[in-house]
C-alpha cells in the first residue's frame, strides 16, 4: 500500500489525456484505457488491493514505466470525470 500511496502522490492527478506527451505509449495506453473500460473499471485498476496493479503484462506489451502507467490510468480515470460533468 505504501508503494501506491507514494506513486499516487508523484503523479500531478490533474492530467486528462491531452496533457500526457504527443506520439507516447503513455498517451497511446491512457486513449486505449479510456476506450475499453469504465470508470468503475479504471478505478478499480487502483485499487490498493488489486494485486494486478499495475499490469505487468500492460507495462510490458505498452513499453510503459510504473509511473507512466498510473499517469494512463489517472489521465484516463480524469478523463472520464470530465466527460460526466459535460
């Protein structure tokens, strides 16, 4: 949990997609989380009692650090709360 909780204070939790770097796997990951999952289901991604979190596979198939995929997810996650005040 501490690893999480770190993290999660490293990460600037205001990103939306766009502010995440033109042409990165970041970006790329975060637009395809965003796409394929609800926000329940990027919320749960975060959850400290997700064993799975972060996807190992998704670092590695995206080319993604730690912190770049919890940016993704973040972004995507802001994203979607954007979209629901709209």
């Amino acid at each position: 949990m501490s690893n999480y909780v770190t993290m999660l204070t490293q990460i600037e939790q205001e990103y939306i997609i766009n502010d995440l770097p033109e042409n990165s796997n970041t970006k790329a990951f975060a637009e395809a989380c965003y796409d394929t999952n609800s926000f329940n289901e990027l919320c749960e991604a975060l959850d400290p009692k997700n064993t799975d979190s972060p996807d190992e596979t998704d670092m590695q198939v995206w080319s993604l650090t730690e912190k770049e995929w919890y940016q993704a997810i973040i972004a995507a996650i802001n994203e979607r709360l954007l979209e629901s005040t709209l």
